[in-house]
C-alpha cells in the first residue's frame, strides 16, 4: 500500500471520511518543503497495516525516508506522510481495486517528517489481516508524465470534485494510448522494473556481494528474476501473436465479404448461360454456403483474442508483482543481516513477515497457474476448430476444382467464368496460408505457455527458502 493511501481504504468507512481525516489529531502535520528526500535505486522499501491503515511494520529504509522515529510510525495512520500535492482521486482508484481483492500499483508523492517529498512506484496488495505495499524510487520516462498529469489532476480536484478529477485522470491515461488505468499501471511497473535494473547494472551495485555467506540467497534470487523475466519476453511474445491472430481474422472477414459478391456474380452468370451452366451455378451456391459455414467457424476465434487479451494483462500484473516481491524480500533479508551488526533484534522482522511473503509470493504464482491453465483449455479448444476448419477447406478446394473442369466443357464459358475462378483461387490461398498461420501462433501458445507455468513451478518455493537462508544465520 502506498504511504499516503492505506488510511484510505478501511472497508468499514465510506470515501468523504477517508478524504477528510486529518493526521492533526495525532500530531502536527509538517509543512511541505520543495526539497528532496535522498535514496538509491538499490533500496527497496515496505510496510504493512491493518484493515483501518494503521502501520504495522516497516523496514529500516522505510522508517528512515519518513523522517520519524520508529516508536512514531509504528501504529500511527499511514496519511501520516501523505503530501497535498497528491490528488484524492488517485487512492480512490486504489480504493477501487483493493476492495475487489486486487493488486494495483501506482505513482505517488509522499512526505517525510520535515516536510521534504520523495516519490516512489508503490505496488500494493491485499494480505491476510490487512495490506502490504512495496515500494521503489522510479526513473522511466513515464514518470515524468505522470507528475504533469497529477499536478493537472489536482488543479481539476480543487476547483471541482474528486469525482470529476477521476474523470479526468482516466481521460488522459486513456489519451496517452491506454485503454484503462489497469493497462497503464501494468506498462508503468514493467517500465519502471527494467528501467531499475538498467540504473543498478550502469551503477554496478550489488547489495551483500561482499559478504560471501550471502552468495546462496543472490544467486536464488537472481535464478528466480531470470525465470521471471523470460516469462516476461514470452508474453511479450503472446502480444505479438495476439496482434497478428486479430489481423488475420480481420483479413479473413474482409475476404469472405468479397466471397459473398463472387457468388452472386457467379449465379447471374451462370443464368444467362441457361441450361449448359445450370450445374456451374449450383456449385458457386455450395461454395458460398461451405465458405460461410468456415467463415462462422472463424467468428468464434475472436472470443479467443479476447481471452488472450485479458491472459495478458492479468500474467504481465502477476509477473511484475511477483518479480516486485523478489527483489523486496532479497533486500529485506540482507538489510536484516547487516543490521543484526548492531541490534540483537534485526531478525524480528523477518520472522515478523516471512509467512505473509510467503504467502503472497505463493498466492500469486497460483494465480499465474491459474491464468495460464484458462489459456490452455481454450487453446485446446481452438486446436479442435482448427482441425475441423482444415477439413472444411479440403471440401472447398474439391468445389473449385469441379468447377474448373465444368466451366471448361465449352470455351465460351471457360472464359466468361475464368476470372472468377481465379478469384476462388485466390481466396482458398489466402485461407490456407492464414489457417497456417493462426495454427502456428496456437502452437507457439501453447509451447511458451507451458514453459512459464515450469518456470512459475521452479520459482515456487524460493521466497521460503531464503528466509531460512537468512533466517540460519541467527543460529
């Protein structure tokens, strides 16, 4: 949950308590200055609260960027460190998403203890007893977007209504070519995942690479990111194949439209012959009547494609919450080591957190299963039409043909009826080569399909298995 947003999302109060609870009844709230709050690309903060967004815990990062001491943050609401220059709207579409018992990342602006602002990508997510919210310093091109469209949000805010400033929001994520906030903060958390990695490789940092005890703990967790990131690249793959699967539905539904006029004009034809083209007439009927039989079969393709799409939105949310959780729970991890240097209680935190990890981290590879195993059974299903749209098309080709050698018993109608048949040709070749290719983007489906659900099957433990990692140390 982000700093700001958790005292937004207590299911037992409606949305105007949420915006007008004031952190002033707890303790004087700071005047904002325009100064930054330092932290590196390497470290990675969270914390957790309760339904009604009181802090439960927060790592070492965490209490430090806020500016106040532990026994102050602790158990105070987390507006504590939200910042007015944060609209209202943006942790109502929180709100929007977490009461649905959905994940939801976002950009937000916080404050810390003497006023000074640090921005974060906070990832969210609804946990046994309450939430928890991971966050990291952002750095892609995006982000500077962001901030003029929260800074014209919040313009729209305070002259109107959160309401109509949601509006708005929306509106200009949906200009920026997003179909809807979903969609944008997937793109966001992906962007924002690769555009750190690319700061801390040209940083070269490495978190206990010094420390040769915690080798096993980075070489887990950098297994786990590369089986996270070539499922990635295999959804990214899954795009692609979605975007060619649409254009040859749309070509093919263009085709058979033309088809449709092939036939009437063969029928005419074929009537003013009379008598010695009647049976050229009946085979352009059949031909007509198989082509739409296919055509009909092809329509149910594009329940498919949206299928497809919404596997991909949901498998990318996933992958980049699960590869967020990773790199969280390695920092916390060796963060805890190194403070057990000079607090005999470091390690209280991870016992504190190491089962809802766990278990977030676990909840959500079953997800991916989940999403992956819908994909299958349709693409089974897809696998069978395909199959008997083959058969189909064979029928075709033998229509044609006997068409073809009807129209060249008498020369006359051979020519008249030529172009025609040229056109058949045409579209029987367009519908073989375009059957092909959506059973071959079906097959490669199907192969990257299996091969994230193995990798999601290999990572599963490991978030356990380095808290034991770590947590032998104490012994």
């Amino acid at each position: 949950m982000n700093h700001s947003g958790l005292y937004l999302i207590f299911p037992k109060f409606s949305h105007s308590f949420f915006f007008t609870l004031d952190v002033n009844v707890c303790m004087k709230k700071p005047i904002p200055r325009l100064e930054e709050v330092s932290f590196g690309f390497e470290e990675l903060f969270f914390s957790t609260t309760d339904w009604k967004g009181v802090i439960e815990f927060g790592n070492t990062v965490f209490v430090r960027i806020s500016g106040y001491p532990a026994e102050t943050i602790i158990k105070a609401p987390h507006n504590i460190i939200r910042h007015p220059d944060m609209p209202k709207c943006v942790f109502k579409v929180f709100w929007d998403f977490l009461k649905n018992n959905n994940p939801i990342g976002a950009y937000v602006k916080n404050m810390s203890a003497d006023g000074r602002y640090y921005w974060v990508f906070a990832f969210a997510f609804p946990v046994k007893d309450g939430y928890l919210s991971i966050r990291f310093k952002p750095s892609s091109e995006i982000f500077s977007v962001v901030q003029e469209v929260y800074a014209e949000v919040l313009k729209k805010e305070k002259a109107s209504s959160v309401e109509e400033a949601e509006k708005l929001l929306l509106k200009l994520i949906q200009d920026k070519g997003f179909e809807n906030y979903s969609n944008f903060m997937i793109h966001a958390a992906v962007t924002e995942l690769k555009s750190r990695k690319k700061h801390l490789s040209q940083s070269h940092s490495s978190a206990g690479a010094t420390d040769p005890s915690l080798n096993r703990i980075t070489e887990i967790t950098n297994l786990t990111s590369i089986h996270l990131d070539q499922s990635f690249a295999k959804i990214a793959i899954f795009e692609e194949g979605s975007k060619s699967f649409r254009e040859n539905l749309a070509l093919l539904s263009s085709e058979f439209q033309k088809l449709k006029f092939l036939s009437v004009n063969m029928n005419i034809l074929a009537v003013n012959f009379g008598e010695s083209a009647a049976t050229l007439s009946v085979i352009s009927e059949e031909f007509s009547k198989l082509a739409t039989q296919i055509e009909d079969q092809i329509k149910s393709f594009a329940s498919f494609t949206e299928s497809l799409a919404v596997v991909i939105k949901n498998c990318s949310l996933n992958i980049a919450s699960l590869k967020t959780q990773m790199i969280m729970v390695d920092f916390f991890v060796k963060e805890s080591i190194h403070n057990l240097k000079t607090s005999a209680n470091a390690f209280d935190g991870m016992i504190q957190n190491k089962d809802m990890f766990t278990s977030l981290f676990t909840a959500s590879i079953d997800q991916l299963g989940n999403e992956l195993s819908k994909l299958t059974s349709e693409m089974m299903m897809i696998e069978e039409q395909m199959s008997g749209i083959k058969k189909l098309v064979r029928t075709l080709e033998i229509i044609k043909q006997t068409g073809a050698i009807e129209s060249s018993r008498k020369d006359e109608i051979k020519s008249s009826f030529s172009v025609y048949l040229q056109e058949m040709d045409g579209f029987l070749n367009l519908l073989r080569r375009s059957i092909n290719e959506l059973a071959q983007q079906q097959t490669n489906l199907s192969q990257n399909t299996a091969e994230i659900q193995d990798s999601a099957r290999k990572i599963k433990g490991n978030i356990d298995t380095i808290f034991d990692l770590a947590l032998k140390r104490s012994h």
